[in-house]
C-alpha cells in the first residue's frame, strides 16, 4: 500500500499547477483498484473485503477525506501508517515544483583519455597532431622478440590493444617500415 500510495502521490503533487488536474481521477481509480486487487490476491481475498478492511476517513487541511490505509499499532511508540489516496484533485495555483539538482559525479579519465590529451607520439614522442593506432586483439601482434618491430614491443609492454602516435609513424606502421627508435 505504501508503495501505491507514494507512486500516486508523487505524480499528484506534480501536476497540482495543472488546470486540468481534475483529470487525473481515472489514474487514482487505476492505481487503487490495482492495489486491492495486489492485496487481496495476496491475502486470498475478495477485492470489495479487502477494501472494506482498509477503507478509512482522516482528516487534513482540505477537509475529512476517504482513502485507504493500513495501520501497524506498536506498544510505546508511533503507529506504522501505510496511506493511498487523500489527495484533492484540485488546482494549487500557490504550488511550486521544487526539483533537486542533479549531483555532478566526476569520474576519472581512463587511461587512453590520458594519453590522447597528452598529445605526444609514444613512438618518437613528437608533440603536435596525434591518431590512435589500434589492433584488433593483442595476440595479433605476434610472439614477443627481436625481430618485433618498435611499436608492436610498445603495445605488448603496455599490454594495450591501442598506441598514439604520430601521422608519420602511422603511415611508417601501416606500411611495415620501421619507425625511429622508441625511446625510453
């Protein structure tokens, strides 16, 4: 019930500025003929018991309003109180929408982020205009030795599918010459 009667009420007091609020009597009729239809299969009753079980009348500002609730007594303490519905479906113009600003998370960069904004080749470490040289698993790239070329060692240490470099060096890779040296 509790569950119902927050969903309900939330869309309410959204559209309490709306002139046509009045409206929205069919969805209170919806959402409470699906709550006791919820309890009642879930208490193996008839739906017109279960309401008759929970209907109830309070009193608020608006007047005594009839709604459904379901009240838990504890010894010492506060009642647990479960409401659906004592909400006048009448236009509040005073109302106000008070939306909670998103909280901003800030996620680190992740590596290649960090490496693209550096904006050095990793091969010949030449600043200025960088691309992304990628591969499609790191297997590709052979058994690790003398004869691996330059950029393939630097992929492989790295352990990265991916390696930025350079214009020149990128055409040195996709043509099987090899590149200036890596230095480290």
């Amino acid at each position: 019930m509790a569950a119902f009667g927050a969903i309900y009420r939330g869309i309410v007091q959204y559209y309490l500025l709306a002139g046509n609020v009045h409206r929205l009597h069919r969805l209170r009729w919806v959402m409470e003929t699906s709550m006791l239809k919820t309890l009642a299969g879930k208490h193996r009753s008839s739906t017109s018991k279960t309401a008759a079980k929970h209907k109830a009348k309070i009193q608020t500002p608006h007047g005594l309003r009839t709604c459904f609730e379901a009240r838990i007594e504890r010894d010492g303490r506060q009642p647990l109180v479960a409401r659906f519905g004592g909400i006048p479906l009448h236009r509040q113009r005073s109302a106000t929408v008070i939306d909670r600003q998103p909280i901003r998370v800030d996620y680190p960069h992740k590596e290649l982020v960090h490496r693209l904004l550096a904006g050095i080749c990793e091969i010949c470490q030449q600043t200025g205009e960088i691309q992304v040289h990628h591969v499609r698993k790191l297997a590709d790239l052979g058994i690790p030795g003398p004869l691996q070329p330059q950029w393939a060692k630097a992929m492989t240490n790295r352990r990265r599918k991916t390696l930025v470099v350079c214009a020149s060096c990128h055409d040195h890779i996709h043509t099987g010459q090899p590149a200036q040296p890596l230095t480290q």
